[in-house]
C-alpha cells in the first residue's frame, strides 16, 4: 500500500477467501485516512481471474459490519458433482477424482463470512471472505468502526 503524507497503517490483513484453495486471499488495510480492500475474482470459485479494489475514505464509511451465509446453490452443486464423483472413483474412472474436486470446492465453500462496508449514502459492498476467517473478519471490521469514531468524529 503506498503511503499519502500523513497516512498511517493502523492495521492490515490477509484473508483466506476459499477454504479448501488457500492460496486464494483478499488483503485488506486500514489506515487513519481511508479503508483499502481487494476482493478476487475467480471462475467457479476455482480459478482465479483477477481482482476488483475497493478504496473508501473513512469520512465516507458509515458502518463495517460482518455477515455469514450460507450459499444453497453451491451446496446443492458441489453435493451433486460429489454424488457423481464417488462411485466413479471406485470404478477406477478418471473423471471420478475430476467430479469429486469439482465437487468439493464449492461444497466446503457453501458457508461464507463477509465483511460488508456501508457508505454514507447506504450502498453496500460486501467482501466475501472464508467462513474459518469469522474471528479474524470480526476484529477487523471492529477496529474500522473504531477508527472512523475517533479519526473522522
């Protein structure tokens, strides 16, 4: 994160997005001027594709708030492809081990955290974030609402 003249990091943090892919994270930052988050963009929560940045003056944020939901759609899709996988799988087939991943992923994924950000016109822009991230989020989003208390009031 660059640095603005008399910018300070208060706290920053890497977060895992997926449980199963690690190496899928969102980064987020909070400064004493302005909140900073990156929230990837991946193809059925497989493959990464790129990133979108949120960038928001704290004078600008009226609340951060965390969420947890639980997706139906990927829980039903990564069952199916499971249900599929596994006979196969004991059949010696390929593509058993290929359904199984495919319905893993999105099966371990069904549950997530989100960090929501609140703008003073009350447009939401959530941040999708691994559910095993809860606490971490939590803190998090604790320390914003913190920090626009005492820096912006």
């Amino acid at each position: 994160m660059s640095e603005i003249k008399n910018e300070r990091v208060i706290m920053e943090g890497t977060y895992c997005t997926n449980v199963v892919l690690r190496w899928l994270t969102t980064d987020l930052a909070l400064t004493n001027k302005r909140f900073k988050g990156y929230d990837r963009n991946t193809l059925f929560s497989l493959l990464p594709l790129g990133k979108n940045e949120v960038t928001m003056p704290l004078k600008s944020i009226a609340s951060v708030s965390t969420s947890t939901k639980f997706h139906l759609k990927r829980f039903a899709i990564g069952l199916v492809f499971t249900l599929i996988g596994i006979p196969e799988l004991f059949n010696f087939n390929l593509f058993g081990l290929l359904f199984l991943v495919l319905g893993i992923v999105p099966l371990f994924n069904s549950s997530t955290s989100a960090l929501i950000v609140t703008n003073n016109a009350g447009h939401s822009i959530p941040i999708q974030i691994s559910i095993l991230e809860k606490g971490n989020l939590q803190e998090f989003a604790n320390k914003v609402n913190d920090t626009i208390a005492e820096e912006v009031a």
